[in-house]
C-alpha cells in the first residue's frame, strides 16, 4: 500500500501536462491510469458487472420500453409519450396507488427509520456480550418475513372470532362479533403498516449498529473534556456525525423499500385487494406487466416510480451527504 | 491461587459435559434396543363394549348394533359356533331374484392378462344392482360364517357393494357394507432405460375365482364375520349386489375358523427345526403375486443395506409404504425354496413410513392363518430400516412349519385392538354433536360465518337445570377420552403416536370442564373443534403404512447384521449421490430405445405435470404414438406451462404444443399471435359440430376468437349438489325435488330452524352460474361490451345477493369440514370435494350423494336451466411465426411438417383410448385423490364413478356453460368482486354497484380493443359482425 501511495504522489505532477493535448492522449491516459489501479477495479468489478446486469440495463430497458408499445409476445411497437399520457391523465386506479404509496411510504419510512436508529442506538448501550444476542432478536423479523406474516399476523388478525386479536377483545367485552380485519377497507392500509413496521430492522438496522460500533472511543473521551455529560449529548455531538455514512445508506435503503411496496400487500390483504384498499404502485405495475402483458405501459410506472425514489434520494444525500 | 480454581473449574465444566455426553448416548443406545421389542397388546377380540353414553343399549334392535356389540350378545346367551360340514347353496338356487342375472354359459378369457376363468353351470352373474334370495335350513342353531365363491367380470376397476340379511333383517349393522374387491398382478419386472435405471413395472388385473369369509372390507374385525341361525325354521338369507357386476358360483355357510394357539399349533406338528444354511432372500417387490389395490407399488429407497442397492442407479427395491396402510388392502408373493421340510423363522426388513406408528398385520402362509398370534400382528414402529424376525413378548421368534419348495405368503392390513378404541371416540363424537346441540339449543349462540358460534362469555347458565344429566356426562367423555388415550399409547408400544394429543387434549378440557359446569357454554366452540380433530383421530389411527424391504427365512435365532446401515455407510451414499448429480440427466430417466427413433420428425411437447404422472405421459407416447405414426415427441416437464412459453417464445425457442395449457391464457396468447389458429387443421371442426364428438361443446367457448378456435379441450369439471343423505332423511327433506333455486329456498327455513346451513360459494364464480341460467350472458353477442347492463343481468344479480343478505346462507365456510361434521348438510361444490370426501372423510361414507344444480325454469321451453362452468385445461399448437409475416393468413393453407405432426399427436392425446389408459394408470396410482377430469366424455365414462355418480356427473355436463373470452375480459371479473363486497357485506346499493362495475369493464375493454386494433364494427368472437 505504502509503496503505491508514494508511486502516486510521484507521478501525479507529470499527468496535468499531457491532459490538454487531445482526446486520444486524454483516453490513452484514462486507459493508463486503470491499469495502473488495476487491482481496485479487479475488486469493484464483481459487483459492477453484477451492477450493469441487473440494475443498470434493465432500467434503461425500462426507460426505452416506456416508449413503446410492447406485449411480450409480439415486436415492440413505438407510440411515443401515450403511455405516459395515459398514466398522469387516464388511469385512475394509479391515482389510488400512488396515494396508497405515498400513505405507506410517508408513515413507514421516517418511522422506521428512526426506530432502526434508536434500536442500534440503544443496543450499542448494552454489554458488548448480549449485544449480538439483541442484533439477532430485533434482526430475525427481517430475516423470517415472509413465514413469519402466514404463520403469525395472518393468524393475529384473522377474520373470524378465533384470530388472536378479535379473540383477546372478544374476551375482553370490547367487541360483540369478530371484526373482518383483512376484508374492511379502512383496518387494511394500518395493518400492512404494523406489520412493515414490526419486520423493518433489516439491513439498514445492521448497518447503524455497525456504524456505532466503529465510532472511536477516544472521541468520547474527548467530548466529555468538552464538556458533554448525558448520553443524549453524546448521541448528539459525537454519535451523529460519526455515523453520516451509515445514515445516508440506510436512507436510501429505506427510500428505496418504502415506495416499491407490494409483496406484503398483496400477501396480507389479497390482489386485488377489497376496493383496491391495498393497491400500491408495484403491484399496479405487476398488474400490467403480468395480468395485462403491457409491459411498455408498466415500464413507463416504472420510470415514475424511479424518479419517484431518485428524487427522495437526492434529498437524502443533501441531508447526510458529504458534510460529516 | 486464582489460575488454581480456573483449572478445577474448567475440569469441572468438561466432566460434567463428558457425563452428559455419555448419558445422553446410554439413553439413545437403550432406547434404540429397546425400540423394536415386541410388546403384549393385550385383550383382543373382536367384541366391543357397549356405548357408555346410551343407557342400556344392548336391549336395541341387532340390525343397529356393531358387530363387535352382536357377538357380546351372541357371546352372553351362550351360542357356540357350528363346526359340521359346510351347507353349499349353489349361486342359481335362489328362491327369488330380482334385477338381471344371466348364467356364465361362456368360459371368460381376458387377453391382457391371458386370464381364463371356466365358466360354471351353476354360476349367475349380476349387473346392476341384483338381490338374491336363498333359502335353506341348518342342522344346528349356532353361529356361522359366510363363505363366497364368486368372481368379478371385468368392469371398472372397483369394488362390488354386498349387503347381507337374513329373514328380512339386518344380522348386524356393517352388514350392508361388505366389498368384493379385485385381483390384480405385476409384470414386465426389472426392464431398464437407456441410463440403466429400472422401469417401474406394470400391473394388470387379472381373473380368478375367489373364495371369501365375509369379513370387514376396512380389517375392523380381526375374524370373518359370524352370523346366528336358528335349527328347524327355514332361513331366508338375501344378498344384494350392487355396484359392479359379480359372477356367483355359490354361498356356503361354514365353520367359523378355529385358528389354534401358538402352543397348539407347535404341538401338533412333528418336524424339526431348520438347521442349515442361510437361503437367499425374498424381494417382495419382485415377487408379488397378487394384491387388492394397484396403488400399492413397489418404490425404491437409497439406503445402503437397501436390497437390491439402488442408491446408484434407480433399481426398485423395496414394496408398501404409505399406500399399503388401509384396513383390508391384501398383497401375496412368494417365497423362495424351501430346502427341506421343517420349523423355520421368518424375518422382515422393514420400515414405518410414519415416524412413531405401529402396524398390524394379519399373516398367512398359502392362504391360512398359522396359529392365533398372526392373525393380527404388530410390527413394531421403525423409524429406520430394521430386520425382525416374527416373535412373541418374550422376544423370543415364532417358528413356521413350512414344507419343501415354494409358499405363499399373504399380508393383510388389520386395525388390531385399536378398534375398541376406534369405536369409543367415534361414539363420543356422536354424542359431543348432540350434546352441542342441546346446549345451544339453552344458550341459543349464533353462528358465525365460519361455522363457529358466537359466545357471549359475561353471562352464565345454569345448564343443569335444563340438561339434568350434563354433569355425569361430562364425566363419561372425560373418563373414556383418558382411556382411549392410555391405549392409544400402550397399544403403539408405549410411544405416543401424532394423533393421540387431540385425544388428550379433548380430555383435559372435559377434566376442567367437570369442575366447573358452569364453563361449558363457554367451551362450546372448543367442544366442536375437539370434536373434528378426534374425528380425524380415528381417521388417522386407521393408517399403519408399512414398508418391506426383503424377508429372511431361516434357522432359529438366525440373525441379520447387514440389514442395518452405518454412519459411514449412510455418509458415503450421500457421496455418491452427490457425484451422480453431477452426472445424470434426470431430465431422461426412464427414456427408451432412443436411438431407433432418431430419423424420425420431432416436436416438443410442454405438459405441467407431477414426475409419475409425467412417466406415464411419456410411456404411453413412446409405446403408442411414437410407435404407430413414427413421430418422436421431446416432452418437457415444467412447471406452469404458460409462463414459461412466454419466455421461450421471446427467445424463439417455444416448444412445438403445449399439454395442460390454462384456458383463461389461450385467448390472451391467441390475440397476440403466439397460438395457431386450429379450426384451419384438418379433421378439427368435426370436433366441435360432430354430434358424437367426443368434446362437450361448451369447452370450445373459451378458445374461440375472432372466429377461429386456438385450442383442443383437455379437461374439464362441474359443480354439483352435495348432501347428507341421512341429515336429510332425518329432516324429512326430499332432495330430488330440490330443482330450482326457489325449492332449495323452501328448505332454508328448516336448514336454519335444525342450526344448520345450505352452502353456496360466495364469489364472482358463484354469480356466473345464476346468470347463465337466468339466461344472461358476460358479454354482447359480439363481445364488445359487457352485457351486466340486461335485465336477466340484474336479476341474477339481485339474486344471488339477496342469498346471502336475505336468505343468509354463510358467505364464507368451510363446507367440507362442516359437511362431514353434518353441521351443513347440502351445499354446491366442484368434483375436487367429491376426491376429498372420498379419501378423507371415510366416517360418512355412504352418507352422502350428489345430485345436479338447482337451476331456473326456462319461460320459453319450460325446463329447468341448469348452467355451470367448468372447463379446464386446453391443449395448444404454437404458433412460432413472428413479426410482420404472421399477419399473411395464406400461410394456414400450407402448415408446416411440424404444425401438422404437433395436431396429429394431440388428435391421439385427446382420443379416447389415450384419455382413458392415462386416466386409468394416474387412478392407480393415486386414487381417487386425483382422478384425471378428462375432457372426452367417452374416457370419462370409463372412469370408476358408479353408475348413479356418472349419471349425475354427465347429466350436469350437458349444462356446462362457459363465457367467451374477450380482450379486456379479466377486469368483469375484477369488478364484480368489488360490487359483491359493496353489496353484500357493506349493504350497499345493488344496482349502483352493479353500474359501477359495468362502467370500468366496458373502459377496459374499449381500452384493449383499441389496443388490438379492433374496430367498432368488428367482432371479437365471430369472424364477422353479428347483429
């Protein structure tokens, strides 16, 4: 390591010079420089193929697609903006899915955020030998999702008057008859968001607990000589600035999650869901793509719903990026 | 001092692990000795107790008891079984017949299995239902048993129903219940494919005559039954056939069988024991000689010791298993040879296909039982492989004199002493239903949708009052549920089995419930799911699956040490099959002679099939088709078919056809152009116009677009009524009347006055029905539009709503659980409930029946329209043109070689020689469970329905009725769901949600019509416009 730093800074000053001379020199010199750094990109690449697979090329696919009319099974056929326009002018069910969205996105991802938050906070208060006994305990929901929302919070609020929750009220006098939990339009949107909420400490969660682990002790040291006292200053003065990076990744996960619900909609309340209660922006775009084979109209969703999270994204990073 | 302490604590930590390490290994090493001992199962006759619940319940009627409850009467008034010489009535003797007979003239020969059967003077054969008349008299008052000779013409491949009465009456309950089953062989045995793996061998029934103790077709009762006759009076005994057509040689009333004890049968021969070397095995797999079920087949296990070892390549090396777990099911192979007359020791290698069960089995060698103690056999549960030989609670083996050369070996699945059991729960059941009801009838608690009731839990009863005897009754279920439990448990050798722990639990909750009588209407809800699950209890208590390997005969105390696999050995099988899968290709095991068919056209074939039922698919096109029109077919299992030719027709590598293609997907892949248009094949129109094809023409409504048809039917189904016959005769309820939908309302009131209930999907599947039979239709003659927006629309709609908010039938319940529970007697339902009935509900059967729909009378012909869907699967070509050349239609004037081969080969998969050899092997192998719902009527008709079933079934057919499928379709559908929710559980307005509903349907499909590039005056249906 030591022996290419000093090989940098040694060259370095020559480069500038040959920069303004043509492009051909300027390429050759690109071309150069990534052979000299050979090894770096030798261990991005597996991730950055990977990348261009299956992120990339898809999305400019999409974004292509989006243009056309295209049924899967016959030759894409070019119809210009009508897609779009059909989307922002035509479609009412959209309407619903982004309102039912923006509703989930709105109240689970800052929610949730800020439970994965304190959740690493408080657990990075606790001796350090329980403390991957507490990661597993708050983590397993993520990792069990998708059995766990079957074998338990279907049974929690199922209908009939054997379902925990209407048993335990029915037990309780509170209510006369079993409340159709999963069929009554109003209960449905508040259930998908107690239970995202109860399976959100996934990665994100992961990565704040990393991040308080990294913070240098000496630093906290060092605040209390400068005067900080209570374990909230500290989380103020020294916890949140040292842990920007894991804030910023850990909100564009959460961005990113919140706006492309669907399986667990679909999973708890059905599809379609009772008077599209359950209708998100993933499953409209399923709904096209599979059920209606019109994959270039669901492609234009797509691209909104990526600018969408693009430009919630964009947010993050003014609020975490490069300051810290 | 402190690294002192540290050390004699670390010591300590690693004794103490050490000691339990080595407990823990004891434990397993005792208990793995311990497991397979032989244990006494005690008590086991063929009486049963009286009822506990029912006072003095030996004073009913002999026709309405058990028989286990008639032989303890017999038992106390001191009758004795006759032992003279057997009394032969000849089958033609009879006094009085009724129904068609003839006499079997002609000697019956079979050539599939080139079975001859003699004919007999003295034999008459049945058809149809027969009942039988003989009269005679006995010498001595005593009991008897009935011996049949008779056998079963070929028919379909199920049983005959005989039920028996003597002077006009029932001898004992069961007696209307007795089967004559089937015999039926292996052949073909150890053939290979290409790869070196066995072939699973075929079977075949063959014909013979039988002779038979009329025993319990279920193994409920360890003997033959017994009958009283009385000396003197001239006794009328009458026989009833029915289901399938029997041939009678004759009845004969015969000694009961005296099977002597182990001591008496060992003191009666004088031999000696078997002293030389150890004889080869007997594969029972390959040495079966008959059996009563086809589904009981042979498999193969990868085991080490496993013989043959088949964890290489696939060879079938072991028999039974779950299949072979049903009372009555017989199988018979033969042994090797025996060297020398003498004692020798049998041993099996076998395996319990459920974890922790025992099963009985009754043991004969060339057609007799030995002695006393094989009659109902235990073999101990295994849950590993294990080789034990027959032997007694001392563990000490039972020796079988056997005489040079082969024998016959036949084992038959007993219930052994769980019958006591059996009969207990079942009673306690019944009389938990009627306590219920009598407690609800206090209580008055509504039902909720799911069948459970609604408990209001702040008011108290005082049930005492009004049920006087609650209190001792309470007590009664208790005490006889922890009986039945401690048998359960002794009698699985002290293990406790999976089903047990309802029992238990159902008796805890009586142990609390007798503290506290004032809780019980309060548990109301856990009595009914308590008593389900002892229901399904017995089913399971019935179930003692047993695998066998191989036999041992040999000398006493012969032991076999390599039947037994090791660590290391289990560990290097998992090697080598890890390498294999490296290698094989499972893709085309069990493919044959591949190289003879490699000039020959090919097509690919997709069929969304399971890995036997795909083996039979491709063993009927390899024998069958490939080798009679010389076209080699590439089938390809997957799973879905649609979507994965989705894929591959992007790629432009689609398949030729496709098998089992879903039909709401034709239509959507015919209007983009992926299926080929088949009314331009030849020969395909006569399927749908012909009068006698084979296809119902309602299954081509759903293929058809734009004039042309896209797709062949393969299946299809129907809706029919189920009903409890005995809660209807008990209600007084005459379901053949039930025609129209106003009769079934007629008997709503006295559903619900009795707490009971009519069931009736709610669904937008259960609205479609009323409307084809109100007349009305999904779409305009054109299919451009929805036609909800007719008055018949409107009225069908009103209808079937108002069922649900006026008549409140339950909008949701599970009616096969609450039809077996009797709860809801009658309801709609498809076929699959039929399979379900069949295979797990066994406590009802013969208590239910199927009837056509309701339907509503037709104002202008006056009959009653009884209209339902039902189509299933289509069968498809590809249509693999693309682009801007699939829009020239002359190209269907000249079809390429492969359309062509690709129609030829579902032409022979739809024809009803195929249809019917494929339905008959899936029944083999899976019952009833999954009987192939195929398309062609005349295969269908071949299938094991009875007759009455095939009536019913094919009269509901020629009321399917199914909707076109139209662009934009899907979103009717869609909508009506939400327009029943509105109405029916909001209480909304009906005609609103209806409009509502209409409107975003009619949207949609303008919206795809559009898309299609279909004009205003273009059909969608019709190649042209129809006014």
């Amino acid at each position: 390591m030591a022996k290419e730093n000093t090989e940098l800074k040694s060259q370095k000053p020559a480069a500038p010079k040959k920069r303004f001379f043509n492009v051909e020199k300027k390429f050759g010199y690109t071309m150069h420089e990534i052979w000299r750094n050979k090894m770096s990109y030798g261990l991005v690449a597996p991730f950055f193929i990977a990348f261009i697979i299956f992120s990339l090329i898809p999305l400019v696919a999409s974004t292509a697609l989006s243009f056309f009319y295209y049924n899967i099974l016959q030759d894409p056929k070019w119809v210009g903006f009508d897609n779009y326009q059909y989307l922002f002018v035509d479609d009412a069910l959209f309407l619903k899915a982004f309102s039912n969205t923006l509703y989930y996105a709105v109240i689970v991802g800052p929610t949730s955020y800020l439970m994965q938050y304190f959740f690493a906070w408080f657990i990075n208060q606790t001796p350090k030998k329980l403390k991957p006994l507490y990661v597993l305990c708050f983590y397993a929901p993520a990792l069990a999702g998708g059995v766990m929302l079957s074998v338990v919070w279907l049974v929690i609020f199922a209908n009939d008057s054997q379902g925990y929750l209407n048993s335990i009220l029915l037990n309780m006098g509170l209510i006369s008859e079993p409340v159709q939990w999963l069929i009554t339009v109003d209960y449905i949107m508040p259930i998908i968001i107690i239970v995202s909420l109860w399976s959100s400490l996934g990665t994100g969660f992961l990565s704040f607990v990393a991040g308080f682990s990294g913070v240098d002790t000496e630093l906290y040291d060092a605040a209390a000589v400068d005067g900080v006292t209570s374990r909230f200053q500290k989380l103020i003065y020294v916890d949140i600035p040292q842990t920007m990076p894991q804030m910023l990744f850990a909100a564009i996960l959460q961005i990113t999650g919140a706006f492309s619900v669907g399986g667990i909609c679909s999973a708890i309340a059905g599809h379609p869901s009772p008077e599209d209660a359950a209708l998100t922006i993933m499953l409209h775009l399923g709904d096209y793509s599979g059920q209606r084979f019109e994959v270039g109209y669901a492609s234009a969703i797509a691209v909104v719903l990526t600018v969408m999270i693009l430009g919630c994204g964009r947010l993050a990073f003014k609020a975490f990026g490069d300051k810290g | 001092m402190n690294r002192k302490r540290n050390k004699m604590f670390r010591i300590l930590i690693i004794a103490t692990l050490a000691i339990l390490v080595v407990t823990v290994l004891a434990v397993f090493s005792i208990q793995s000795e311990d497991k397979n001992a032989q244990f006494s199962v005690g008590e086991n006759t063929d009486i049963l107790q009286f009822s506990p619940y029912i006072e003095n319940e030996t004073r009913l009627d002999n026709s309405l008891l058990e028989y286990g409850k008639v032989l303890s009467k017999y038992q106390t008034a001191g009758y004795e079984d006759y032992d003279g010489e057997d009394i032969v009535l000849a089958g033609n003797s009879f006094a009085s017949v009724e129904g068609t007979i003839s006499a079997f003239t002609e000697d019956f020969v079979d050539e599939d299995s080139s079975s001859v059967v003699k004919a007999d003077s003295a034999a008459v054969i049945t058809e149809g239902t027969v009942t039988l008349n003989y009269q005679f008299t006995v010498p001595k008052t005593g009991l008897y048993s009935l011996k049949l000779d008779f056998f079963m013409p070929k028919q379909k491949m199920t049983e005959a129903l005989l039920s028996v009465t003597l002077n006009g009456k029932k001898p004992f309950l069961e007696s209307s219940l007795i089967e004559l089953g089937r015999l039926y062989e292996q052949y073909d045995i150890g053939n290979l494919d290409d790869m070196g793996n066995e072939i699973k061998c075929k079977q075949r029934e063959y014909f013979d005559w039988q002779s038979k103790l009329l025993g319990n077709a279920e193994g409920f009762y360890r003997n033959p039954y017994k009958i009283l006759l009385q000396e003197g009076k001239t006794q009328t005994l009458t026989l009833t056939f029915s289901r399938q057509n029997v041939c009678i040689k004759s009845i004969s009333l015969v000694a009961p069988l005296n099977t002597p004890t182990y001591e008496e049968y060992k003191n009666s021969i004088d031999a000696k024991e078997y002293d030389g070397d150890v004889l080869p095995r007997v594969e029972v797999e390959q040495s079966i000689t008959s059996k009563t079920d086809m589904g009981i087949t042979m498999a193969w296990d990868e085991n080490y010791c496993s013989s043959p070892a088949s964890y290489g390549d696939i060879d079938y090396n072991i028999f039974g298993g779950t299949r072979w777990s049903e009372g009555g099911q017989a199988i018979s192979f033969e042994t090797v040879d025996i060297p020398e007359d003498g004692w020798y020791q049998l041993s099996f290698r076998y395996q319990s296909p459920s974890a922790d069960i025992v099963a009985f089995r009754e043991i004969k060698i060339d057609g007799e039982v030995p002695f006393k103690e094989v009659e109902e056999y235990c073999f101990t549960a295994a849950n590993s492989w294990v080789c034990e030989s027959l032997k007694d609670e001392h563990q000490n083996p039972y020796m079988f004199y056997l005489t040079k050369g082969k024998h016959e070996i036949t084992m038959t699945v007993k219930l052994g002493p769980f019958r006591q059991v059996a009969q207990t729960l079942k009673e306690t059941s019944e009389f938990l239903s009627g306590l219920l009801k009598k407690i609800v009838q206090v209580t008055g608690s509504a039902r909720n949708s799911d069948g459970s009731y609604t408990v209001d839990k702040n008011r108290d009863w005082d049930l005492q009052l009004y049920i006087p005897s609650i209190k001792k009754d309470v007590k009664t279920c208790r005490d006889a549920l922890y009986q039945c439990y401690d048998r359960i448990v002794e009698l699985n050798g002290n293990v406790i089995p999976y089903y047990a722990s309802s029992v238990k639990v159902a008796a805890d909750l009586f142990d609390n419930l007798s503290e506290d009588i004032e809780d019980v209407p309060a548990a109301i809800n856990d009595i009914n799911t308590y008593m389900s699950n002892i229901e399904e209890s017995i089913v399971n208590m019935k179930i003692q699956g047993l695998t066998l390997d191989y036999m041992n005969i040999g000398k006493n105390g012969e032991e076999y040490p390599d039947a037994v696999s090791s660590f290391w050995q289990n560990i290097y099988v998992s090697a080598v099959r890890f390498g294999r899968s490296f290698t094989t290709d499972y893709a085309s095991i069990g493919v044959v002679n591949e190289d003879s068919t490699k000039d020959m056209p090919e097509i690919t074939v997709y069929a969304s099939f399971g890995r036997e039922q795909f083996e039979m698919l491709r063993n009927l096109v390899t024998e069958d088709f490939t080798a009679k029109h010389n076209i080699k077919v590439n089938l390809t299992m997957v799973a879905g078919a649609e979507g994965l030719i989705m894929m591959r027709y992007v790629a432009g590598t689609a398949p030729d056809a496709s098998i089992t293609f879903g039909s709401g997907s034709v239509v959507e892949y015919a209007m983009r152009g992926a299926l080929y248009p088949l009314d331009t094949l030849p020969g395909y129109m006569d399927y749908v116009n012909d009068e006698d094809s084979q296809f119902i023409p309602a299954c081509f409504t759903g293929v058809h677009y734009k004039g042309h048809y896209y797709g062949l039917p393969e299946t299809m189904g129907c809706s029919l009524m189920f009903y409890r016959t005995d809660v209807m005769d008990e209600l007084g309820i005459d379901v053949n009347k039930l025609d129209t939908w106003n009769d079934v309302y007629d008997i709503l009131p006295i559903l619900q006055e009795n707490d009971m209930d009519f069931c009736y999907s709610f669904s937008v599947g259960g609205y479609w029905p009323i409307l084809f039979q109100h007349g009305g239709d999904l779409w305009d003659k054109n299919g451009k539009t929805s036609a909800l927006d007719t008055q018949e629309a409107y009225d069908a709609y009103l209808e079937f709503t108002n069922m649900y908010i006026k008549y409140k039938i339950p909008y949701a319940c599970n009616f096969y659980q609450r039809f077996r529970n009797g709860d809801i007697p009658i309801g709609i339902s498809n076929l699959g409930l039929y399979s379900q009935l069949k295979v797990a509900a066994p406590e009802i059967l013969g208590k239910w029946n199927m009837r056509t729909l309701p339907g509503h009378i037709d104002p202008e012909t006056g009959e009653v329209r009884r209209d339902s869907g039902g189509a299933g699967a289509q069968t498809v070509i590809i249509d693999k043109v693309r682009g801007e050349a699939e829009k020239d239609t002359s190209r269907f004037d000249h079809p390429s070689e492969s359309i062509l081969n690709s129609w030829e080969f579902l032409q022979w998969w739809m024809s009803t020689d195929t249809q019917a050899a494929f339905a008959q092997q899936v029944e083999i192998a899976y019952g009833v469970a999954s009987r192939w719902g195929t398309a062609n009527k005349y295969a269908l008709a071949t299938e094991p329905y009875t007759d009455e079933e095939m009536d019913v079934i094919q009269e509901q057919l020629k009321w399917l009725h199914e909707a076109h499928s139209v662009p934009g379709g899907y979103y009717e559908e869609r909508y009506m769901l939400h327009a029943l929710n509105k109405t029916v559980l909001q209480g909304e307005n009906p005609r609103a949600n209806l409009e509502d509903a209409i409107k975003e349907t009619n949207k949609e499909m303008k919206r795809k019509q559009e898309e299609f590039g279909i004009g205003e005056h273009d059909s969608v249906i019709w190649a042209e416009w129809k006014d």
